[in-house]
C-alpha cells in the first residue's frame, strides 16, 4: 500500500497528546484562502523554488537537461522533478519537490523510531495533510499498521469525505482532531469552495457511532471570516450535545505566505492580521460557552 507524503514532522508537541510525529499527506477537497500549506492542496508533486534559498549560480538552468527555465525572475520547472533530481539540480536546495510516493510499512517504520518518546509522553502518530481522506485507503492502512505496533494514533481531518472512509479510519483511530471552519453552509461554500452539510452530517455521524472516541473540534479564527462571537457560538452549541468533544480555538497566521510564493501562487489574503486582544476575547467566550 502507497501513498503521496509531503513531509513527516518529527517531535511535535500541537498535533495530539504528547510528543507526537506528524505525517502530511497530498491532497485537499478545500480551497481555504487561509491554508497554512498550500503545497498540501494538489494530490500530485509539486516542485517549488525558493526566491531566498537561490544564490543565483543559473547550475540548474546549464545542467537541467530542459528540466527548469527562467520565467519572469522565477526558476519554473518544465516537468515533474524527483526529489533526488531537485537536489541535484539545485545544491543550495532552492528547489524542493512537495510529494513523494511511500509505503505504508516504510512510513511507520520512520515513525516507531521515536517509541520511547511516545511512551514517555502519551505520544504517537498524527496524519494530517491537506486531507488524509483524499487517500482513504493509504490512511487506513497507516493508522492500522500503526495499531499493529501499539503506537496511538490521532487524525486531523477537516470532514469533507465519504462517511465510510471517516469511519474506516476511525476503526484505527485514538484521537480524532475535526475542524469545523464556519458553521453556516452557504458561507463556508464561498470561504473555502465547498459547502459544509457533509462535514457537519459525517461529524454527527462519527459521534453518535463512535461516542467514546475522545475528538478535539477545532476552529481557525481567521480576521474577517469567522472571528465573532456569533459564528463560535453556532458551532459550540453544534458540538456540546457530545461528552467526549472538546474545543480549541487556533489563531490565523500568515506562516504558510512563503510557501505560496515558492509554488508560483499568490497569497489569497495579502496583508490581513489577526487581533491578539479579539482572540483571546473569543477564546475566553469559547471557554465559558462550553462550561455551560
């Protein structure tokens, strides 16, 4: 079993309980204009050239074999470059290739690497992406291969799947973490390309046949989208009739910004910025909304 991995995130500490390692996988359902890894988002590699990795020495250009040309100040590739091919071209390692086929088996065998810190800490694996439902059959096979080796497995999902494969990987599943964006359907269509109702549906869904899954709802609060306390409270009331969902706020930031540029795309929202006074205003309504 196969699958397209774009990075593995050793010792992460915001990824489910304990020390935890992270695997990305490629390919999104979502358009969200606040996507922190946007190189997540195509199913396929990508191959991404960094503006302040390169020093200029034109070697991918003379050596490329019509791999790469100058387009524009940029280094643009002219097919798909392996990630041996990318490091060959470029040494500085200004291009980068986002994707690269893996196996399950290999995978977690770079994951159990790090046993003694998850036993240490309650820690484990976490898939995330992207959507590690646009390759259901991959993230079942990681998740119970996972289990086999008696490592805890947690899954960030965004929702937007068929209901069997939420369930599939729930089977293998510790932790769920499940974003709910924007509670309202027809501004979440405008937001992010898609409506919610399956997300919402599938949450229910997962809840009412899983009810003992401990699951972490989470909520991105992105300036001008979302950040009111309206918006929060709709989907705290949604979540709240479930004793085992707890809720967090993540706060927008604008990390992911360099990434667009790399990949040749421009940054959806440009300057915006959150307020530090309103999140904590909203993380402290969330707080008392849930206590009820």
């Amino acid at each position: 079993m196969t699958g397209i991995v774009f990075n593995i995130q050793r010792f992460s500490l915001h990824d489910g309980t304990g020390i935890r390692t992270v695997v990305f996988l490629k390919g999104c359902p979502l358009r969200c204009p606040w996507c922190a890894n946007p190189e997540s988002q195509r199913r396929e590699p990508e191959t991404a050239w960094s503006a302040a990795k390169c020093i200029g020495c034109g070697d991918c250009l003379r050596t490329g074999a019509g791999a790469v040309k100058r387009e524009g100040g940029r280094v643009v590739p002219l097919r798909r470059l392996s990630g041996a091919e990318a490091e060959r071209l470029c040494p500085a390692q200004a291009l980068q290739v986002f994707g690269e086929e893996r196996s399950a088996a290999d995978i977690i065998d770079i994951v159990e690497r790090d046993m003694i810190f998850y036993e240490n800490s309650e820690g484990g694996l976490t898939l995330s992406g992207g959507e590690p439902l646009t390759q259901p059959a991959f993230t079942a096979a990681l998740l119970r291969e996972a289990q086999g080796r008696h490592i805890h497995t947690a899954m960030e999902t965004g929702g937007l799947a068929d209901y069997q494969d939420l369930r599939a990987a729930a089977r293998h599943l510790d932790q769920l973490i499940y974003d709910i964006k924007i509670f309202d359907s027809r501004r979440h269509q405008e937001q992010t390309g898609a409506g919610n109702q399956a997300i919402l549906e599938n949450f229910r869904r997962l809840m009412d046949e899983f009810p003992r899954l401990p699951t972490l709802a989470r909520t991105p609060v992105i300036p001008g989208v979302n950040d009111h306390e309206k918006e929060i409270s709709d989907i705290i009331d949604f979540i709240r009739p479930y004793p085992n969902v707890s809720y967090e706020l993540l706060p927008y930031h604008r990390l992911g910004a360099p990434k667009y540029e790399a990949l040749g795309r421009a940054y959806p929202l440009g300057k915006r910025a959150l307020d530090a006074g309103r999140f904590r205003r909203l993380q402290i309504f969330a707080e008392r909304r849930m206590a009820r």
